[in-house]
C-alpha cells in the first residue's frame, strides 16, 4: 500500500464519526463545538482562509472568545479562552462536557480533577496529551482545561488541533528544529495538567506586566535565546517599549520562533484586545517583513511581533 495511502487511512482513524442533527434542539454553544470538530477534519480551512467566520463558544453569561493559531510544527490549531467568575467558569465547562460527549461518542475522554480544576485530553483511545513541539498522530486532538486563579476566577481554554493537516506526522517522522524554544504550546495551556510555564513563559509574563508600570517594574533583563532586549523611548518620549530581537540560524528557524511568540501572547494578553496577521514594508529598509499586532482597545498598550528573513522583533509598548 503505498505510504500516502497508509498515513490517510491513519487520520482516517482520528476522526470523529459525524454528528448530524446532534444539535438540532440544542443550543448555540453545542452547534458551534458541533462545527469546529468539523473544520478540525479538513484542517480549518475556511477558518484559516478567512472565507468563514470563527465560531464561537460564549454563552449568555460567559463571553469566551476564540481565534486560529498554529503550533511550531505547523500544525493548525482552534483555540478559545477566557477568565471568568469561577462559577460561570464551571457552568460554561459542565455545558461543554455535556456536549463534546455525544459529539464525538467514539473519543475517550480523560479528566484530571485537583481540586476545583479540571484539565481534560479527549481523542481516539489511548491517545496522549499534545506535547510542547506541537501534536502528532496519535496524540489527543482537543484540550480542555479550567483553572481556578488566586482571586476566585478562572481561566477557560479550548484548544482543538486540526486532525488533517499535512503537518501531522508520526511522532518518529519528527526532527527537531535547530532554534526552537524549549516550550511552544501557547502560554498558560497546562497541557495534560502539568505546569506549563517554563523559563520563557515565566519571562514573557513578566515583561508584559512591566507595561503596567512603564517598565519601571523590573521586566527580564532578557528573553531566552534573545540576542538582545532593551528598553526604548517612543517619538516624542510618548511611550516607552521593551524590544527584543532574535538572529535564528534559516528564515525558517525564524518562521517558527515568530509562530511559538503570536501562540504564547495570544494567550497573555486580555481576551478584549483585537489582533491581526498582515504583511508590511520595515521602518528603515522598505523591505517586507510579516507582522502581528495585538493593542488593547484605546488605551495605547501594544505588542507587535516582526519576522523578516532569518530576524524576530518584539515590541511591547506602553503608554507613558
């Protein structure tokens, strides 16, 4: 049989059977579950084209905004957060168990239950938990996680990776890439229930709280891997900006450092700030060069994240 052949009759495995009419009598909230199991099969396309609008997993009490992302591996990914009152946060969780269930009838649902939180890793049987490179065949295609916060709120997370990318390898298929971070499953994902907040998470956190005090308050003096990190006055000493910039070894070392960072910070930052994904030419060179932005609404704190060539740029902006 020829090896195309084989790896489709794999994913083949992965898929849910189809869910027709499952929520003809329910609610918004089990249709659109019910449609990003569907686009996970043929890999987010319309989501990732922009031909189709994002589902969304808000009810009418808890507002969770979701968004497209990809794992350093290129694997596309759906994903949904919020933090949220903890008890709107276990009502929205119970609604969505109840309805990925029946959804996917044939997936095995693992649950971890310390305390108050729940992390759960859904999928074909006997699938594991997404690693931080990013997923593979046989490993479990949705996460779900609530995580109570010191303050009695919580965090919420959905994380659904395409189940048909031409990413998605045999773990063994997989080499490691020379500049990838140590960790890039997006920020505050406890994948499995582990910690997941390594040395970058932990000093990418902290430079995004400095903003809050102009960088006064201490940010990492570096990020890991960074070649340097300074902190900068804007035109006119209108803001201030904690810059930090990458030198990887290809353009496409380059590629996935810029993925891992827009992964992690979409994650950070508040789920009201908007961001966007365009192409545009460098301040000083002309040159293009791909560019994220993510600004909290009119209040003047911005992040960008520049990728040009074998470069990374981070610019963390506070208003003064």
């Amino acid at each position: 049989m020829p090896p195309k052949t084989c790896l489709f009759l794999s994913l083949l495995f992965l898929l849910p059977p189809p869910a027709f009419a499952q929520c003809q009598v329910k609610d918004q909230l089990c249709a659109s579950l019910e449609e990003i199991l569907d686009a996970a099969s043929i890999d987010f396309r319309g989501y990732l084209s922009h031909t189709l609008p994002l589902p969304q997993v808000s009810t009418d009490s808890t507002k969770v905004p979701c968004s497209t992302s990809t794992w350093a591996n290129n694997v596309p990914m759906f994903i949904c957060y919020a933090q949220v009152p903890l008890n709107s946060a276990t009502v929205w969780y119970t609604r969505v168990m109840d309805y990925l269930k029946p959804l996917a009838p044939s997936w095995n649902f693992t649950v971890k239950a310390p305390g108050e939180n729940r992390y759960v890793d859904a999928g074909p049987a006997n699938c594991e938990p997404t690693p931080t490179e990013g997923p593979y065949i046989g490993q479990c295609p949705l996460h779900l996680e609530l995580a109570k916060q010191a303050d009695s709120s919580a965090k919420i997370y959905l994380v659904v990776n395409s189940i048909s990318s031409p990413y998605l390898l045999r773990h063994t298929l997989l080499s490691p890439t020379p500049a990838k971070s140590p960790q890039s499953a997006p920020l505050g994902v406890n994948l499995g229930g582990s910690a997941g907040c390594d040395e970058f998470c932990q000093a990418l956190k902290k430079a995004f709280e400095a903003r809050a005090t102009g960088f006064a308050g201490a940010p990492p003096s570096k990020l890991p891997g960074a070649k340097d990190c300074l902190i900068k006055k804007g035109p006119g000493d209108l803001d201030v900006r904690f810059v930090c910039y990458w030198q990887e070894v290809s353009a496409s070392a380059a590629e996935t450092r810029f993925r891992d960072l827009v992964a992690r910070l979409q994650i950070l930052v508040p789920s009201d700030w908007s961001s966007h994904q365009d192409m545009e030419p460098d301040e000083q060179t002309g040159a293009p060069l791909t560019a994220w932005f993510t600004g909290e609404p009119s209040r003047g704190n911005e992040i960008h994240v520049y990728a040009a060539g074998d470069s990374v740029g981070l610019h963390i902006t506070s208003p003064k």
